[in-house]
C-alpha cells in the first residue's frame, strides 16, 4: 500500500484504494485487512480516516467484520454497489476504460431509443442539441448539453436500469468531455463535427432506424476518444500486453 497525497477527501481516497485491491483481486476473498494502525500507517492517515473508508466498503458489502477476528473480504456472491474512485478520471488509462465501458452501454441504449422513442423524448433530444449547438463556443464549451443529450437518449431507450447508470455516470462524463471539448475548440472544423454527431445521431433515432443510431453512437465515441487522443491502435495494444 502506499501513502495518498491530501487533493481529495482522504476516506474517499482511501476507499477508492482498497476498493481496487478488492476488485481487482490483489485482496482477495476470505483474507484479512490489517489491523487499523497498519492501514493508517500505511496510507499515511489518521485511523479516522480508515475507519470511515472501511465503513464504506462494508455498507457496499465489500468486506465483512469478524467479531474479535478483524475485517475480512466478502467471499461468496454478496450485492455490491458499482463504485468508480472520485479520482477515477486522473489517468489516460482511466478514461478509455470509461470510453469503452460507454460504448458497451451508450450503443444500445441509441439503438433502443431509436424503436422505443416517444414524443416527448424527439423534444428532449431536440432541444439539448440545440443547446450543444448554442453553447458550444461558451465557457463550458456545451459540455453540459452534450451530456443532456446523453442522458436523453439513455430516458428514450426504454430501460429505467440503463438510464439510471447513464445518470450516474454523467458525474465522470463532465470532465471527460470538457477535456476533448478544449482539444476540439482548438479547431473550428472540429466544433461543428462534433455538432453534426449529435445531430446524426437524433436524426437516426427519429428515423426509428436502430442500426444507424447505434452506428452513429459509436461514430461519436470513437471520435471522442480520438479528441482526446486515446484511441490507440490494435497492432500497439498487441504490443503493449507482450511487453
């Protein structure tokens, strides 16, 4: 373990630790935690600290307390809560997870609303890529829109559980797409692509052609990623994973 620097919350910065050890499988199930003066040691906290990040990880039913025993990792099939770290987005690495966790989503939920759209959802979608539009040279460079726009299409898919992930993944989109959206500023051909994505999208989703709206959704993505310069090629992954 390692001593956390003091930018963010430290219980946030602790969870958010031990929650990888844990899911990543470094701590694994049935093995003691040490003892709370060793993590505060560790981690360079007070045992505070520790005690309310491990109080975290037990309500997510992360780890499980033995009386007299210690802390222990959960074993067995237990309800977890999806939880990303507040400082998930401090890396490129990060970030493309995020980008590849959207496609596997966002894709879908486009192709749903496309054939289960309602009225009332063309308005919604209408009227945040007007905003896109009207905001994109803004201070935010309409990044709030833009993420309108996606919580839009996650509302008109039809599926309350993908809608209510979109939402609480729209928290981590904001930087993500504030940070393309500064790239894409630095050109203004590359403003208007991002404008003309949305619109294909919607215009796909009005068609009621499933198909082009999840095709046009990835379009996007793909060319988010790019923006921000993440895409890397299968020939430098194959690379990568034989170094």
């Amino acid at each position: 373990m390692r001593t956390i620097g003091r930018a963010a919350p430290l219980a946030d910065q602790v969870f958010g630790a031990l929650q990888a050890e844990i899911v990543d499988g470094r701590l694994k199930a049935g093995e003691r935690l040490p003892i709370e003066p060793q993590l505060a040691a560790s981690f360079g906290v007070s045992r505070t600290v520790i005690r309310e990040a491990v109080s975290r990880l037990r309500n997510d039913g992360l780890v499980t307390t033995k009386q007299g025993s210690g802390i222990y990792v959960a074993d067995g099939p237990v309800n977890r809560i999806f939880r990303m770290a507040p400082n998930s987005l401090e890396n490129a690495e990060t970030i493309r997870e995020i980008f590849e966790l959207r496609l596997g989503i966002e894709v879908e939920a486009a192709a749903h609303a496309a054939k289960r759209r309602t009225p009332e959802n063309l308005q919604s979608l209408q009227k945040a890529l007007k905003a896109i539009d009207a905001t994109k040279e803004g201070a935010d460079f309409g990044v709030e829109a833009d993420v309108n726009f996606h919580r839009a299409v996650a509302a008109a898919c039809g599926n309350a559980k993908i809608a209510a992930f979109q939402n609480y993944l729209s928290v981590f989109l904001v930087q993500s797409i504030a940070a393309a959206r500064k790239n894409t500023a630095k050109s203004p051909g590359m403003v208007a692509e991002v404008v003309q994505e949305h619109a294909a999208i919607l215009a796909a989703i009005r068609q009621g052609d499933a198909a082009a709206a999840g095709g046009a959704m990835r379009t996007h993505l793909l060319n988010a990623q790019g923006r921000l310069g993440l895409l890397v090629s299968e020939t430098a992954q194959n690379m990568r994973r034989l170094r």
